[in-house]
C-alpha cells in the first residue's frame, strides 16, 4: 500500500504574512550619530548689530545717490523743456517773417530807383513815392515790434557767422577783411540770425603793427655768455 506524499503547507487564504519585527524588537541598537546631528542641528549665529548697521548705512547710501540722480535728470528734462517751449514761442514767426525780408529789399529797391527831385517834375511819382516810404516804414515798424533788427555792418569786420562775403574791393585806406558795401541787408530775430547780410570787403588794406618782442628791459641785460671759462667760481 503506497504512502501519500505530505504537500507542503499552504498559506491560508485571506490572512496576510506578519511583518518582520523592528530592529528594536530584533535587539539591534539604534543609530547614535543621526541623533546627534538631529541634536546639533541649531539656526546659525545672528549678525552683529554693527554689521547691520553698516549694510543699512550702505544701503541707505546707494537708494540717496539714485534718488539724487533722478532728481537731477528729471530737473534737467523740466529745464531743457522749458527752453524749448520758450524758444518754439519766441522764434514761432521766424518762418513768416523771413519771407516778408524780400518784401522789404523790394520796397527800398522801388525807393532807391526814383532820381531825387522827380516828385517835384511829376506831382503823381512823388504821391507814389510817398506811399511807398510810408509802407516800408510801417513793414519796419511789424519788424521792430517783433524783435526784428537790421543789421548795418559798414566798416565792422567780416563776420562769418552775420556776413557772406561776395567781392572784394580794392581799397588801401581800410583793413583786410573791413566791410565796404553791403549787397544785401542782413536781419537778426532776437540774437538769431534770420538772413546774413552779402557784403563786400576790402582787400590790399594796411597791415597791423607788429608788437616789438623785447622790451626796454630785455635791452638793458647783458648777454648770457655759457662758453667754459666765461665765469669763475671766487667762493672758498
């Protein structure tokens, strides 16, 4: 009669296997080093009152020189504005009155062409060469009530930024360079130059005195002789 083969034991169905046991219950000791350090672990030292002070101070410094910056720059835009307003009112006509200067250079043409004494041959030209000293005198009126200034620079030196040299003109009684005869008027808007006056200068004029390079002094003092021997040392 055959024996039955024991079949090992099987796990009960719907019971879980136990855990193992903790370490503690196995008898194994506990870490000692991660107790210290969890010990040990303790917020840094605070910084000193002075060492904030002076990061304050620091601080403090560096947010005064932007504000200061700041405050400049933005005083610097108020001015800059401010001069640009003044200018775009004080300079606004310069367009305007710039065309009317041609308006001006015909009317003293229209004067300057009429022979003195016609009027008294001719009752009507001297009517209409009344009229026209009459507008031109009011045109220079508009001017002058806007700042307008004509300039008269006959006998003044040449100068580039007011005047437009166009000839020159033989004339040894005036400096190089001396204004003679104006072409055509120049005319300032304020300190503006609204037209450079074309002018002619004069040219082969009388030079300027060269100032002496020595003086009565200079004269006086005997030449510095630096040849070997032309001194003698007499102190002991």
């Amino acid at each position: 009669m055959s024996k039955a083969k024991s079949s090992p034991e099987q796990p009960q169905q719907g019971v879980e296997p136990e855990a193992p046991d903790s370490a503690a219950d196995e008898g194994v000791p506990a870490d000692p080093a991660g107790e210290a350090e969890a010990q040990t672990d303790v917020p840094p030292a605070e910084v000193s009152a002075e060492e904030r002070i002076a990061r304050l101070e620091a601080e403090t410094a560096a947010l005064k020189d932007q504000l200061l910056r700041a405050l400049a720059e933005t005083e610097n835009v108020r001015r800059r504005a401010e001069r640009e307003r003044g200018d775009a009112i004080r300079y606004a006509a310069a367009p305007m009155l710039k065309d009317l200067l041609a308006v001006a250079d015909n009317l003293s043409r229209a004067i300057e062409s009429i022979p003195e004494g016609t009027g008294a041959e001719d009752p009507r030209v001297e009517t209409l060469l009344a009229g026209v000293k009459l507008t031109e005198r009011e045109l220079n009126a508009v001017f002058e009530r806007h700042h307008v200034v004509k300039l008269d620079p006959i006998g003044e030196r040449l100068d580039p930024h007011r005047h437009e040299a166009m000839f020159e003109v033989p004339d040894e009684s005036q400096p190089s360079g001396t204004i003679v005869q104006v072409v055509q008027s120049g005319y300032l808007l304020h300190d503006r130059l609204l037209r450079p006056a074309r002018v002619g200068v004069a040219k082969g004029g009388p030079a300027k005195a060269v100032p002496e390079a020595k003086g009565a002094d200079a004269a006086d003092q005997p030449p510095d002789s630096s040849e070997p021997g032309s001194r003698i040392d007499t102190s002991v």
